[in-house]
C-alpha cells in the first residue's frame, strides 16, 4: 500500500463497489484537508440557524407551558446559546481535527436534546404532551442539517432516542400508547435521517474522488509537459539549452529590447580543431571535453541573466542581453581565457598543447523579426575570422549595412583579441 501514488489510491477508491463512508488513511487525511475549511464554514451557518431556531421556540414555550417559562428562558438563553455560539467560535477558528469537530457537533445536538426533554419533564401543562412529538426536529437537524458524518450521526441518534426514552418513563402525564407513538415517531425520524445522510455522505465522497481525480490527472499532465518542454530544450550531453531554447531566448529578448532599445550581445563559440581532439582521445573523451567546455562557458557569465546554449556539434552560444562593447569583450576574453586554463591536453593542433575555442562576437539592438537571424550572422562570420585569424581568439564584428537595414543597431566595429 506504502508504495502507491495518490491517483492509485483515488482509483482504487472509485472502483470499490457501493457506497463507502471511509477512505483508506492516506486518502482520508487528503479529504479531510481538503474539505474541513468548506465544512467549518458550512457548519458554521447551519449551526447559526440551528440556535436561531432553538431559541425561537420560546414562543412556543410561552404558548403551551407558561409556569415554566423562566426555566425555559434560562435553558434556552442561558445554556444552550452559550454552548453553542462557543460551538460557532471554534468553527470560526478553523483548523479543528475532524473528530473533535464532529463530536462537538454531535454533543450540541445531545445537550439541546437533553435541554428538551427537561423542559418537557418539569412541564405541568397538558399541552406540554405534544412536546416530545417534535423531539424529531432535534434528530432531523444533526443528521441533515449539520450532516454528522455517518459514525457520529449513528451515535447521536442512538443517545437521544435513549434520551426521549429515559425521560418519558420518568414522565406520569403523558399515556404508555402516547410514549410508543413518540418512540415510533422518533426512532423513524432516525432511521430516515440516518438513511439520507449515508446517501449524502457517501455522494459527497465520490464527488471529492472524482474531482481529486481530475486534479491529480492535470496536475501529472502538466508535470509531463513541464517535462517533455525541459527535454525539448536541452541539450542531452551537457545539459545546457540546445537551439530551441537559443530561439525562444532570441525571440523574447527581441520582444524585450524592442521596447527598451537596449543593444544585446551575441558569442558563438567554437572549440578549435575538435576533429583531430576526437580523433586522438576518442568520442567519449570528446563527450567529456564538450562537457567541461560548457560547464566553463556558463560559470563565466551573468547567472540568470546570460543564456547559454549548446547549439550543435562543438559550437556553443551566448546571449547577453543589456550588454555593450566592454562587457562583451571582457565576456569573450573570460570565456576564451578560463577554456584554455583548463589546461584539457589536445596534442593534435599545432598552435597549443591544450583545447582552445576561437569566439565570434557581435553586438546590435534586435528589433525586425529576423534582426535576431542577422546578429547570428555577423557573429557566424567574427567566428569565421577568428579561425581564419589563427583560431584562440575572440573577434568582434563590424557593423553590417545588413544588420541595419534588418533593424538592429550594430554598435561595435571590428576587434580582435589575439592570445
Ligand atoms: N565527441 C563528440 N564529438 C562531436 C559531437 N558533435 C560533433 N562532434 C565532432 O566535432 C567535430 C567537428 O569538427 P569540424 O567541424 O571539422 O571542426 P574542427 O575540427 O573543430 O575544426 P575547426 O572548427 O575549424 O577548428 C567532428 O569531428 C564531429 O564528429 C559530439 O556530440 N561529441
């Protein structure tokens, strides 16, 4: 049981055949917090009317047993309403542990029931008989209207019936045929109201069930769409962004600088002779190689700020938003500087003993759609002169009519960081 999910534990519920008033302990407890805030509430109201209308049967009181009145003020007023506006408090307080709410609950309908039933005792008047015929309405309100939960309600009954039977044996005006009438009217109300609240009860929790259901299938469907979406713009080895989410990342901050005008900085990286790498320590040597290069790139620029992705093969990106000439140079030489210190032995390229990348920079304001395209391209072709330079280098691009004319502001002309 210990290793089952929640929608399991749901499921299982679901498919037990008839009506059942009790989750396993897992469930329950979900249930329970689920629900105790809304049923607090709801207990709330019900009990606000319940002492309204217990309280308006001083009428009645005034109407059929006048000499006992004072009492019956004193029972009603000075009793019963304290009890249960302290009743109505604890509810407006919240929190309470299911049980102690239910037996609470259950114990005010027992205290009015008792209540009732000494006013009906100490009652001379001979319209005082027609009391207990409406001791009913005490049963009808903790099984409906307050919907005891079934064990409670169960137990509630069972008391008053106890109740209206102990005291209408101790009653000597009221016939023996009359006390079986109200033992019959009483115990009916009982079974009837038992029989209503089980249904209600019971419809209440598969309705709790089906709607947690749904809740956990959306919950569990965005999780894997959360997922599949985190997969679909990762790179597998490195664990960087892949070129997906280079895009997206383009095409929000080119949103983003749209409305600012604030120029964004682009760096292509490339490891530098990764051919002859592979080819003398192998790919899964070149697996890790790549790996280091990328952990490296992204310790050397802004934390939550600058993207970095692996766009493919052994050609890494970075996006700087907010960025000028400095930043990107310094950003470019960290980055070019902190691979080499790796010291990761190379042995097939002829300008260093060590894996080494060669960067194109390029800097521009994005504005047209594929101004972003554009900037990508100055930066393909910095690359390309970096390599063409000698490769361990940075270049940054010169400004291009074609970036211009695309809407970006090219704000950088051409520099060259050699090693
Ligand atoms: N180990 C490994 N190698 C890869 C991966 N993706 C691409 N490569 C290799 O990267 C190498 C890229 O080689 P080239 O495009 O010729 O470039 P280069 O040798 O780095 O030369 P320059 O870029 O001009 O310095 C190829 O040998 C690819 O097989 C990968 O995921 N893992």
């Amino acid at each position: 049981m210990s290793g089952l999910t929640m929608i399991d534990r749901v499921e299982r519920a679901l498919s037990r055949r008839g009506l059942a008033l009790a989750f396993e302990p897992a469930l329950e407890a979900r249930f329970e917090t689920d629900t105790c805030r809304q049923r607090e509430r709801m207990l709330l109201i019900s009990g606000a009317i319940a002492i309204a209308v217990y309280d308006a049967f001083l009428i009645n009181d005034l109407g059929i047993r006048p000499e006992i009145f004072g009492l019956s003020l004193l029972l009603r007023l000075g009793v019963m309403t304290p009890i249960g506006l302290l009743v109505l408090a604890l509810l407006h307080r919240g929190n309470l542990r299911p049980a102690f709410r239910e037996s609470m609950m259950s114990a005010s309908v027992v205290i009015s029931m008792c209540l009732s039933n000494v006013l009906f005792l100490l009652s001379t008047s001979p319209e005082a008989m027609f009391d207990p015929f409406s001791f009913g309405l005490i049963i009808l309100g903790g099984n409906i209207v307050f919907s005891l939960r079934f064990p409670f309600a169960l137990a509630s009954t069972c008391l008053n019936l106890v109740l209206v039977a102990v005291f209408l044996s101790l009653s000597t005006e009221m016939h023996g045929v009359l006390k079986v009438f109200v033992m019959m009217v009483g115990a009916s109300t009982g079974l009837f109201t038992l029989a209503a609240g089980f249904r209600l009860e019971a419809s209440e929790r598969r309705s709790y069930l089906l709607m947690l259901r749904e809740k956990l299938r959306a919950e569990t469907m965005q999780e894997h769409n959360q997922m599949l979406t985190l997969i679909s713009h990762t790179d597998p080895l490195t664990k960087l962004g892949n070129r997906r989410q280079f895009d997206k990342a383009m095409d929000r901050l080119r949103a983003d600088t749209a409305m600012h005008h604030l120029p964004v900085g682009m760096l292509i990286i490339d490891i530098d002779n990764f051919k002859a790498f592979n080819d003398l320590h192998g790919h899964l040597e070149g697996d890790a190689c790549l790996c280091r290069v990328g952990e490296t790139i992204e310790a050397q620029v802004r934390r939550g700020m600058d993207v970095v992705a692996r766009l493919g093969g052994e050609e890494f990106a970075v996006l700087m938003p907010e960025c000028d000439r400095r930043s990107i140079e310094q950003a470019g030489e960290r980055i070019r500087l902190s691979i080499e210190t790796l010291s990761i032995r190379h042995g097939g390229t002829p300008g260093s003993p060590v894996v080494t990348v060669s960067l194109g920079m390029a800097l521009g304001v994005l504005g047209a759609p594929d101004s972003g395209r554009l900037l990508y391209q100055l930066a393909d072709k910095a690359l390309y002169d970096a390599k063409r330079g000698g490769r361990n280098r940075a270049v940054l691009a010169d400004a291009s009519p074609a970036a211009g004319d695309a809407g970006s502001v090219p704000a950088a002309a051409a520099s060259s960081f050699p090693a």
